[in-house]
C-alpha cells in the first residue's frame, strides 16, 4: 500500500513537471532570460522520469545491460542544478558569477563520463549480465556526484533566502523562496546519499523517494509562479470588468462622451474583447470615474449630506460606497431630466466621490476614494456598483430626500 502511493506521488511530480515544462516552454523561448530556467526544469524532469519504475529497465533493454539510464539520470540532474544556479545567480544581480559556475560544472560532467566509460561493465561471452544501477559505480563517482550537489544547492539555497527580503517584488519573492526550498530538499536528499555510502540502511530510501517527490512539486511551483501570477491578475481584470459593467453602463448612458468605444454587452466584452483584459478593466475604471466627475455637476451639498445621514450607521467603507451609490441616483435622474449643470454648487460638493480627499482608513467616510491608487478605487467603484441594488439606496431614491437636486 505505502509503496502503491510512494508510485503514485512520484509519477504525479514527475507528470506536473512535464506538464509544466510545457506551459512555459513559449516564453522560454520569447525570452533569453528565462531559457536557462526551463532548461533546469527540463532536465529535472528527465531525471525524474528515469527514476520512475520500469522507465530505467526499459532504457536499458534498448541499448543493452549497461548503465546508461543512472549515467543519463544523474548527469540531467547536475545540468538542473547548473542552470539553476545560474538562473539564481543572474536573478539575484550577480552575472558576474555564471562565468565562474560553467567551467566547473563542465569539469564534473565531463569527470563523471570518463569515470563511467573507464568502470563500465562488459559481461563475457555467455556469462550473466553485469548488475544494473549505483552499485556498479567506483566510490569516486559517487563522492563527485553527490559532493557537487551538496555544494550547488547549498549556495542556491543561501542565496535564495539572502535575496528574497521584502525589498524585492512579491512574485520574485515567492519564486526565490520557492527555488531556495527546494534547493535545501535536493542538498538533503544528496545528503541522504552520501549516508547510504558509508552505511546500508535501505530504511532511508523511502524518505530520500519522499524528498525528491516534494523537491519536484516545490520546483515546478518555482518556476510556474509567473504563469500563475498572470492567470491570477487576468482572472482578477475579467471580475473587475463583470461587475464593474453594470455602474458602468448606467454612467456612460447618460455621460456618453467618457467612453472611448461602443457600448457592448458584457458578455460580449468579456469572449471578445477589443482590447486586453487589464487594459479594458483599466478603461472600465477610468470612464466610470470620469462619468462621475461629470455627475457632480447635478447634485449639490444638501444631497451629499442627506445621502452620509441615511448611511452612518453602516461601517466606513461600506457607508461612503452606498452614499456615492445614492448620490449617483439622483445625479444621472437629474441629467436625464435636462436639468442644467450647476458648477458653483459642484465646486462646493465634498461628498463621496465628488470632490472631497481621500478617507482615511477605518476612520468616518469622506470621500468616496477616488484620489486613491488604482487598486483601491478599483475596489470602491466594485463596492458602489454592487450597493446600487442594496434596498437602503433602493428607499433613497424612491423617498422624498431624493426628489431634486438638493432637496
């Protein structure tokens, strides 16, 4: 049963880490910069696939009882861990150092060859075939392999949580903690090795299968972190834009000359888009904020101040969003109406949204949060287009504080 999972565990690392060699395979090859890290990916899984039951005996009946699936296998995973290093090493600001990372390296592989090729087994002429795997290698072979491992993710670990402090970006953060861990569970997986060299104890093999599984899913997560961070921001733009489309829609009904293109069903907007999702979620933010700038020339102080009154008892940032909701009521109704702009009153208007300076935070609503960074009015203009329904701005609009301008 533990070995059914072990299996299963080690076939699904090594199918995430094909899966995501191939999601970013198309901007490896778009950006030099990214290549020696798909390269690393790459050749992780590689080694990972020959260690995968029954893939090294396949190997090796196609180019006969000869242990090239272990040469092959280890010889992948010291040009992971190379071109790690190096990607670690040009990340964190260090060219300097690649050059001093490729003659060693080539140095090893090169070693590891000729030690193999000088030790290979030749069975005689009727004789059994030699044994397959690490115990046909010299003592030599494994000290290199295992002692270069030890250092490269050693130093790929330090170098990765030495760089990765909150000065730096989070989405580079998290790929360099991910990498530095997964750098420090490949040091204790070789570290592990290097034990059952000087002492036999098969106990050990289950956990050492365990680490490099986890090695394999911290990895890929390494290296998948932009994907997923571009998937996120799309996902995040694509909600912006659904529910933005209602408040939008009303705004730009009346304020026609905010909008830069058509009005087009958000359905539409969303399985067509004329422009990319984070521009068009950008524009959905700006005509709407721009629509209620203009808005506010048709509501005076004594509205914005009945529309705070009917909204105090709420918590701050869900009062000056239903507010701003109540206001924009009365604002579009009067413009439809044909009631003229009034500037002067507008000038003095310091309500939600329409004049006043940004809120402070979890202090009293004033202002409605348009003078904030783009997240945040993002995020205020979402809250107002969802209280256009509430039933307080429902009875606002429908009561007698909403009749007039300022009445």
């Amino acid at each position: 049963m533990a070995g059914d999972l072990t299996s299963g565990l080690q076939l699904a690392a090594t199918a995430g880490m094909w899966g995501a060699v191939a999601v970013r395979a198309r901007p490896a090859l778009r950006s030099p910069h990214q290549r020696g890290l798909w390269l690393a990916l790459a050749a992780s899984a590689v080694a990972m696939t020959l260690q995968l039951p029954g893939v090294c005996e396949a190997l090796n009946l196609l180019v006969g009882p000869v242990h090239v699936a272990c040469l092959v296998r280890n010889l992948a995973g010291l040009v992971s861990t190379a071109a790690v290093v190096h990607f670690v090493a040009t990340t964190t600001g260090r060219p300097e150092r690649r050059g001093l990372l490729a003659a060693p390296f080539a140095a090893v592989l090169i070693t590891l060859v000729v030690i193999d090729v000088l030790t290979m087994p030749h069975p005689e002429p009727g004789g059994a075939p030699p044994r397959i795997g690490s115990d046909v290698q010299p003592l030599a072979y494994w000290v290199l392999l295992i002692g270069t491992h030890l250092a490269a993710n050693a130093a790929c670990a330090w170098t990765c949580w030495r760089y990765s402090g909150p000065t730096v970006g989070r989405e580079l953060r998290l790929g360099l903690r991910l990498f530095g861990w997964s750098a420090a569970l490949a040091g204790v997986y070789w570290l592990g090795h290097g034990v059952l060299l000087a002492v036999p104890a098969d106990r050990l093999r289950p956990g050492l299968r365990l680490l490099l599984d986890l090695y394999a899913v911290l990895r890929t997560a390494a290296v998948l972190v932009p994907t997923v961070t571009a998937v996120a921001g799309a996902a995040a733009d694509v909600r912006t834009v659904w529910r933005l489309a209602p408040l939008w829609r009303d705004l730009v009904t009346v304020v026609p000359q905010v909008a830069l293109g058509e009005v087009r069903p958000r359905v539409a907007e969303l399985l067509r888009p004329r422009l990319p999702w984070r521009l068009l979620a950008y524009r959905k933010v700006i005509e709407t904020r721009d629509a209620i700038l203009v808005l506010q020339e048709y509501v005076g102080p004594r509205l914005v101040e009945r529309a705070r009154a009917v909204t105090a008892h709420l918590p701050a940032r869900s009062a000056e969003a239903e507010a701003l909701a109540c206001v924009l009521l009365v604002a579009r109704r009067n413009r439809l109406a044909g009631r003229a702009p009034d500037r002067a009153a507008a000038a003095g208007t310091a309500g939600p949204g329409l004049g006043g300076g940004p809120p402070t935070a979890g202090g009293p609503a004033r202002s409605g949060g348009l003078g904030r960074q783009l997240a945040d009015e993002t995020a205020f203009l979402v809250a107002v287009a969802r209280a256009r329904r509430s039933p307080l701005v429902r009875r606002f609009e429908a009561g007698g504080a909403a009749r007039g301008r300022d009445a």
